[in-house]
C-alpha cells in the first residue's frame, strides 16, 4: 500500500504530521510526503522518518492563476509518478488542488481541515466574496472524497451549511494530538510570574490584543513578564516586525524557535487570544508540560479550556477582559499549579498523540 500525505510547509509535515507518519509505517504501508521545496534540516528529517519526499510548486498565500495552476499541474504529475493508493492533505491550497488531482486521476482521497483560515474569515464585501469562492473550490474538490476529517464542530458545521460536503462524510478527531513524553510535564517556576503567547506573527492569532493587555496589566504589576515567540510571515494578515517591536517596553518578542518546551518550562500562563482555530497545537503543548490556558471562546479554542478548572476564554478580540483574566492569575498565582495540573490531565485523556492517531488510521482504513 502506498500513502501520499500533502502539507502546506515541509516544517508543517514534520511538526504536525510526524507522528502519524511513524504510526502509519508501523502498519506496513509506503509513505511519499509532499510539499514545497525542501530546506537542508527537513531533508534530514524527512530521510530520518523513512519516507520518500517529492517537491510541488506551492505559494501558500494569495490567489494566483499561474501559481495555482502550477501546483494544480505538479500534483497531477506527482499522482501519475507515484499512483498512491490513497492521499491525505491539509492546508486550503493542498485540500482544494489536491482534491481536484484526486478526481482526475480517480484516486481515494481524505481531507483533514485544520482551520478555515483567512479565507472564512471576516465580514467586509471582498471577505465575503473570497468566502463564496474558495466554498466554490471545495465543493469540487471535496465532492468525490472518501472522508472530511474536521478537529473542530463549529468547522464542520459551516462546511455542511454551505453545502460543502455532507455530514455522513465527515469526522472529527482531537486536532493533530501531543506527545504527552516529549511535552512532559514540568513545575511551575519559582519567579516573576510570565505570559507566554506562541504564535506566527498574525493578526487574527490576537497578538494586537495581547500586546494590548500586557500594556493594562504593567501600568499595575510592571514586574510581571509577558513574551511572545513566533515566526515572520508574509500573509495578508501578518503582522511586522516593526509593529512587534514597538511593544518592546511591554512584550519580550523571542523571534523563531524550532523547541518551544524551554519557553513553555519557564512561563507561568499560556495565552492565546486568536479568532479561530482547528485545534491549536501549541495550547495543547503547553497544556501537556502542566500549564493553565488563558484564550478565546472561538472555533477550536474553547475546545482546550474547561472553564474555571484549567484556565478560562474571554471573548475574541477583547483586550480589556482579557487584562482582567490576567490580573487574576497575578492575584491568584496560587491556583495556577492546580489549574496547570487540570491542563495535564485533560491532555492525558483527550488529546494524546497516541489515541488521535489510532482514530485517524481507523478513519484511513489503514
């Protein structure tokens, strides 16, 4: 049996992906990735996994007719050279492209959506436009799939209002799952009490609205820390690395890291304020090392957070309440251990690596 698996960024596939590469090549199958070109690092990665890596043309953001129809043209390709017995893809671009090739060439395709992106986002007249369009691309692309694999309800449920794909089509497992031993759990520190906000530097991931927050919170407690870690991008929706530093006398901005465990290991609170999600696996990395979670009651945020118990949500896009929460966790420092605590726990039970991945490979028919 021969898989291809489709991701947005060769990184994506390693960090998100790896896990389930290992489980599925336990059970005998060939393994072929695809993506973007390969740095040095993830070729060596990707020859340590025991795959074959096959590079597609892919731009990652925006419309483009002759980029989009390059991907569309590497993936047909790519289809005919390989003849997997069945594809997976995340990621709008490899869903859609991926999907059509799949029809064409008749072969059984899934689709894991881990978010509905800035495409679904929004409410102005162009959003609503580029809504209705990219809707359009699914329908084609989703119409012969064997399966529709959400991480969120909220995800699904628009997917079938719109007419996308119906509900017998569709799954929903616990996001992309932790490794519960890699992301194990710690103490939390003995020092000034620290926020820490992993995230690509995005709008719609709330870093305005955190950075918004730490300034109400120092005006009061100027000892108390607050850090963002993340990477540059180049989406319609990122943020500059001017604007971050702007915060500086408020926000320790990190930059990239490729381990976020020692950053995690030394905050006290994990925040993340995004307007949606699939289900963010950073929240369930902190969550795993033993941290409470402050976020959002958006599509796959609310998921992480049993209220009161390991942490709380405020609504998207509130800076105000989400001071509040914080300052909370400041005057109440003495409930984080047992909340981080909480945050373990839930992990341990819903979203461990392990249990995902033996319901996707049930889902893949593996």
């Amino acid at each position: 049996m021969k898989i291809l698996i489709l991701g947005t960024v060769p990184n994506d596939l390693l960090n998100f992906r790896s896990e389930l590469i290992k489980d599925i090549l336990k059970k005998g199958p060939e393994v072929i990735a695809s993506s973007s070109k390969l740095d040095s690092d993830s070729a060596i990665h990707m020859k340590e996994l025991g795959i074959t890596y096959e590079s597609i043309f892919l731009k990652r953001h925006g419309l483009s007719f002759w980029g989009d129809t390059k991907t569309l043209a590497d993936l047909l390709k790519l289809f005919k050279k390989r003849n997997p017995n069945l594809v997976l893809a995340h990621g709008i671009k490899l869903v859609i492209w991926g999907g059509i090739s799949a029809r064409i060439r008749k072969i059984p395709f899934f689709a894991l959506i881990t978010g509905l992106g800035f495409a679904f986002q929004g409410t102005t007249f162009r959003r609503k436009l580029l809504t209705r369009f990219v809707s359009f691309l699914y329908r084609i692309a989703l119409k012969n799939s064997k399966a529709v694999i959400f991480q969120n309800e909220d995800n699904r449920r628009i997917f079938i209002d719109k007419n996308i794909i119906s509900r017998s089509k569709t799954h929903i497992v616990n996001g992309s799952g932790v490794d519960i031993n890699k992301f194990n759990f710690t103490q939390i520190p003995e020092s000034n009490l620290s926020f820490l906000l992993v995230s690509r530097l995005l709008g719609e991931k709330g870093l305005r609205e955190y950075a918004e927050a730490a300034k109400i919170v120092k005006e009061k407690f100027p000892e108390v820390e607050f850090k963002i870690v993340g990477t540059q991008d180049n989406s319609l929706d990122a943020i500059s690395i001017v604007e971050v530093k702007s915060w500086s006398l408020y926000i320790d901005y990190e930059g990239p890291t490729k381990d976020v465990r020692p950053y995690i290991k030394k905050c006290h609170v994990y925040v993340l304020p995004s307007y949606h999600e699939g289900l963010p696996r950073s929240t369930l990395e902190a969550m795993s090392m033993g941290r409470p979670v402050l976020t959002t009651n958006a599509s796959g945020c609310k998921e992480t957070v049993d209220e009161g118990i390991n942490g709380f949500m405020v609504p998207v896009g509130s800076s105000k309440k989400l001071a509040e929460r914080m300052i909370w966790f400041i005057e109440n420092k003495d409930k984080i251990a047992i909340m981080g605590k909480k945050s373990r726990n839930i992990v341990e039970t819903r979203f461990d690596v392990r249990k995902v991945n033996e319901e996707m490979l049930r889902i893949l028919g593996i």
